[in-house]
C-alpha cells in the first residue's frame, strides 16, 4: 500500500518534471511529514501515517499542516469517537488566514450512545459564512475507518465521504457569487469539547466519566498545488498534467456523480441553509438560486 503510494506519487512527481512549465509539489502525504501537532501537547499523537487524538478533561488536540496551498485535494480516513460522544467535536477543514478568509469545513458533532453523529458542513468566502449543511452518517462514523476529502479547484469546491460527493460549491464568479481563488490555505483536523452547543443543541454535556475520547486518523493524502508566493494563485490554476485537478474531468460533476450527490442529499440531509427562509428574513444567498450541482 505504501509503496503502490510512494510510486504512484513518484509518477505524478515525473510528470510535474517533464511538463516544466509549472513547480508543482505532489508529495506522498503523512501526518509526520506534512502536519504537525499546533494544540493539545501529549494528547495529540503522530506516529508515522498514524495519528491519535485525545480529549479529557484538561484538553482535546489538534493538527495542521505544513504546507499552504492552492488547489488539489485532501484527505484523510477517519474513526470518529465511538459509543457516547455526545459533547465532543470533530473538526476537519481547510482554512486561509486573515479577516477576509476561506474556509471549508466537516465537523462531526458527537451524540450519546446509539444516536447518530450530524455531519456539519460548512463554508466561509471572503470572511462570509452562514452556509451551513448538515447530514446524517449513513454508515456508522465510529466502527471503523472511513474516507473524508475536500476537493478544490478552479470550478468548485466538494465534500465526499467514502468517494460519494455529498457537497458541492461552484464557481459562480461569473454571477456575482464569490469563490475563493486566491488565498493559499492549510488543512486542519482537531477534537475538542463543545458541550455548550454541540449536541441537541447544548441540552446534553459531555459525559467526562466516558473520557478519555478517542479519535483515530490514517492514510493522509494531500495532493495540491504547494502555494510558493503572489504567482501561485494564477500557476496553480494554470491547466496542465502537473495541476491534476484542472484535468477535464473534474471541471463538473459526472452524471454519475450527480446522482450520487441528489440521493444522499435527499436522504440524509437535516439542515440547509439555503431553505432556511425564517433564519435570512427570504434574503437567501444568491447560490441557493442555483442547483446543489
Ligand atoms: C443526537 O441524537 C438526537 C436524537 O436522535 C438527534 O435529534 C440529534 O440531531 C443528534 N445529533 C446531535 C449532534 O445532537
Ligand atoms: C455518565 O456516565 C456514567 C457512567 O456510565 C453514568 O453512571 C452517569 O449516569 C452518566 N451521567 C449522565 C449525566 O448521563
């Protein structure tokens, strides 16, 4: 598995050199390589492409990683706390600094034993948020591992769970809608208690006779354009082999795709704030004019 990783990366690296036009670094991600622990001191733990998270009483943890980027995609595998996370959040996202910042988020909201997580989605343009979506897990989030990417390129911006895209934001520039393009951002992935609104709205605290919480990540892959100064916004966006994500295919969703996106949204949706007309006074956003897709 590493090594088919390792060589298939060394492939795209030959590639990005013979194309030359474009520096492009593709790396064969893993936590101890390309992230590193920002909060939490012992009770975030990186072990190779292994990392751990604990929540007590005294302090959950987080990562981010190294490198900023413009564009590809991130991903990661998952094992969220089992049994009674009620209180505890999950947070995975990329992020751009700044108080006009970009961002586009996953949190995964715990629940006491037996009730489902809500996954909460989220994202934020120009420092603007307010586009929250939320699902309901139609696997089970804690019984083994499970696949979370965002995708971002030039054309949109999507969430997928296990290859499914449940998400996606598109490029409307045209219509007056921003989109970010520009500001390099990192990826983050953190546990941590937010009894006070996380579950049933704040109603059900964190049960710490339950900690220590435990969250497990595996096989990180991080396959972007690394941001290297003003010229990256444009370099990145540049279609060529190298920017693997400017490929035709990944300009719109497939047919495939569409429908795999439709059903999970008209089944496992709870929350969009696009039909959320009390909470706006029917100012919606102007995307919610447009289809999910
Ligand atoms: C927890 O379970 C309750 C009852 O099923 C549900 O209403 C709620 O949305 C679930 N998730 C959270 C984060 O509270
Ligand atoms: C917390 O968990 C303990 C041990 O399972 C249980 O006895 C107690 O009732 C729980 N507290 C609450 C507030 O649910």
């Amino acid at each position: 598995m590493a090594n088919s990783r390792a060589l298939f990366f060394a492939f795209v690296a030959l590639i990005a050199v013979g194309w030359g036009a474009v520096v492009v670094v593709v790396v064969d991600a893993n936590f101890a390589s390309e992230t590193s622990c920002n909060w939490g001191g012992a009770n975030c733990k990186i072990d190779g492409d292994n990392l751990q998270f604990i929540l007590n009483k005294w302090s959950g943890a987080g990562i981010v990683t190294k490198q900023q980027f413009i564009f590809g995609s991130i991903e990661m595998q998952i094992k969220l706390v089992p049994r009674d996370s009620a209180g505890t959040v999950t947070t995975y996202y990329t992020s751009s600094t700044g108080n006009k910042h970009n961002e586009v988020d996953f949190e995964f909201l715990g629940n006491v034993s037996g009730q489902p997580y809500t996954i909460h989605t989220n994202i934020f343009v120009g420092g603007v948020g307010n586009r929250e979506e939320q699902f309901r897990p139609w696997f089970d989030p804690t019984d083994g591992y499970h696949t979370y990417t965002i995708f971002w390129n030039p054309s949109m911006i999507l969430w997928s769970i296990d290859g499914t895209p449940i998400r996606v934001f598109k490029n409307r520039n045209s219509k007056g809608i921003p989109f970010p393009l520009s500001q390099p951002m990192k990826g983050y992935t953190s546990l941590w208690n937010a009894d006070d609104w996380a579950t049933q709205g704040g109603r059900i605290k964190t049960n710490w006779s339950h900690a220590p919480f435990i969250a497990n990540y595996k096989s990180f892959q991080q396959r972007v354009c690394a941001y290297a100064g003003p010229n990256s916004a444009r370099q990145c966006a540049a279609p060529s082999a190298a920017n693997w994500y400017t490929a035709p295919q990944y300009k719109t969703l497939s047919r495939s795709q569409i429908d795999q996106l439709n059903s999970v949204r008209n089944k496992y949706m709870i929350y969009n704030y696009c039909k959320d007309t009390n909470r706006f006074n029917g100012k919606m956003a102007p995307e919610c004019s447009y289809p999910p897709y």
